[in-house]
C-alpha cells in the first residue's frame, strides 16, 4: 500500500496568500498583430501578449458587435478566438506566441 506525505505547512501557510517575488519571463521575441510588429515572450499565449500590449478585445461578435476578448483563460468559452497565421478560429489563451507569427484579431 503507497504511503503519502501530507505537506507539514501550518494553516496560515496554506491559507495566506503569498506576494510574487517577481517574474521571469524567457526570450522576447516579435510576432505581427494586426499588421504592426509587437514584443512578446517565448512561452507566453497568444492572450497574454495581446492583454500585456494593452489589447483587451480581441473581437466582436457578428450579431451584435459586442467585443469579446480573455474571459476563462482555459479554453472553454471560445470569446478570445484570433486568426494565428491565416488559421480562424484559434484560441488565443491556448495558442503560445513563436517568433514571427502572424496574428489578426477578428470580427464575427
């Protein structure tokens, strides 16, 4: 029978929340958004170089306009769709940044 090992953390470690320390980030590198050429960082999604630009919609829907842009941040609800090098439809919270990609963000 396995034997498990319980973290000996005292309950105020496991409930208080902890500050970062700080954030490494790996090589920068430049993709195409919407034509204009932009920094980001290998290892980071597509949505998380687009909200760190400034990007907050990354679309809008066909019926009424309403922009949609990071929500679940997962994959689940579909709001955060780009065009990544002339494919629609691709999860920009799922889809990592390589160096030189081609990003459009979308309408409908």
């Amino acid at each position: 029978m396995p034997v498990y090992h319980i973290l000996s953390l005292s309950l105020d470690e496991k409930t208080m929340a902890q500050r970062i320390k700080g954030i490494e980030r790996e090589t920068p590198i430049t993709i195409t958004v919407n034509g204009q050429p932009m920094q980001a960082y290998a290892g980071e999604s597509i949505a998380a170089a687009l909200m760190a630009a400034g990007f907050r919609a990354f679309r809008r829907t066909e019926a009424s306009g309403s922009p949609r842009g990071f929500f679940c941040g997962m994959g689940v609800c579909f709001d955060c769709l780009v065009t990544v090098d002339g494919a629609p439809n691709k999860r920009s919270c799922m889809t990592e940044v390589v160096e030189g990609c081609v990003v459009e963000t979308a309408k409908g």
